[in-house]
C-alpha cells in the first residue's frame, strides 16, 4: 500500500503518523499542506496537531489549504482517508465527515489514556480488531467534544458509522468515562462508505510498547490488509 501523510503549519504528530506507517509497510510520503496535486496512493492520513495554531476555528483553515481539495477529491473516488485528532477536525471542516468537535465539557486540555471500545470491524480500518473490543489509546485535544444533530446522530447508528465510544475497561459506556462531553460517547466516526474515518484519539502512540502501548497497532495492520 502506498499512503501519503499531509503536513500543515502547526501538524505535531506528522512524524509519529509517518514512523508507525513506516514499519506497518504502509510505504508513506510526506505531501506539504501547498502542494496542488496529491502523489497517487491508497491512503491519506491528516495527522495531529494545531494546524494553523487552532486559530478561527479548530481545522477550519487547515480544511481550505491547496491539498484539501486532492484530498477530498481522493475520498470521492473511494481512497482511505484518516484524520486523526486536528485531522478529524481537518476533515469535518472540509465535509468529509458529518458532525463537528466543539471545546471540551469542562473547557481542559485533555492529555491521558481512555479506553475505546471498537464498534465495528467490518472495516478496513478495524479488521484486524474483534467487534466490541476494549483497547487503551491516548487523547491530547483541547476541542475534542463531538456533536451533531439529532437526525445525523440517527444515520450514524443506523449507518454503523460510529468507529469507537468511550468507555470503560469493561466496553461499558457511562458519563464518567467520556472525558470531553462526546454526545453518545463517540470518538470517531466514519462517512457514509466508511472509506473515511476521523477519530480523536491517538493510535499512532500506542502501537509500538516502548511508547506505552500497542493496542493502536491493529489500525495501521487493518489498512495493511486492506491494500
């Protein structure tokens, strides 16, 4: 599989996303946020970060860079695309995905461990994960509190394109394990085709044990398997 990682003034986790593809076999390039054409690939990752220093709106500047439209254009014809964290942001702004991430309920920056558990697997994002499965990934975002209307909430479930919830270690779901005030605990979600998927956690931090963890490992291993 051949990908591209998309760097913006403010990216900070450019480097994490690019080393762990690296070793996934994913063969990655770095695209710079001004490029006006996007190297062909398989998949795109819109990593972390503070694109454009948050300013305006979290992604909302970022969205509107010259690559944005390659990148939109590549979902379009059905490339993987992967924002995660300010990328998730990147990618509601740029209408790849439904919904938007507002501040924080308690208006913290947030920086620690959370358990997700994995909704579905029949992706190609998480199929080398099992249905239901609990893992402990990071979170570092000040503007991570997902929301979206009643009747988008509505076709995300019908849909199953809710990714991963907030929970606890047991995958049960309640109030006190969802650190940011996500309406129906969720942490990533994905488009209509599940071709996109946007999550704010970090699983780039966790797939190597030296960083902590490597229950991220299996995303990157999912994509590999898709190729």
């Amino acid at each position: 599989m051949d990908s591209s990682v998309v760097i913006f003034p403010g990216s900070n986790c450019d480097r994490d996303a690019f080393t762990v593809m690296q070793l996934a076999g994913l063969k990655p390039q770095k695209i710079w946020h001004g490029d006006s054409e996007l190297p062909s690939c398989d998949l795109v990752v819109v990593p972390g970060g503070f694109s454009y220093g948050d300013y305006l709106r979290s992604g909302a500047m970022a969205a509107h860079s010259p690559i944005m439209r390659e990148v939109v254009a590549h979902a379009k014809r059905g490339g993987l695309v992967l924002g995660i964290c300010n990328g998730f942001q990147i990618l509601t702004e740029a209408g790849l995905l439904p919904g938007t991430l507002m501040r924080n309920a308690r208006l913290k920056f947030l920086c620690r461990e959370v358990f997700l558990r994995v909704e579905t697997n029949a992706t190609a994002f998480t199929s080398a994960y099992d249905n239901g499965q609990v893992i402990s990934v990071p979170i570092a975002h000040h503007d991570g509190n997902y929301f979206a209307d009643a009747d988008t909430l509505k076709s995300l479930e019908d849909n199953t394109q809710i990714a991963f919830r907030y929970c606890d270690a047991k995958g049960e779901i309640a109030d006190k394990d969802n650190p940011n005030g996500s309406v129906n605990a969720i942490a990533g979600v994905y488009n209509a085709k599940k071709n996109v998927l946007g999550m704010m956690p970090h699983p780039e931090r966790h797939a190597d044990a030296l960083t902590g963890g490597i229950d991220g490992r299996a995303l990157f291993e999912s994509l590999l398997a898709a190729a």
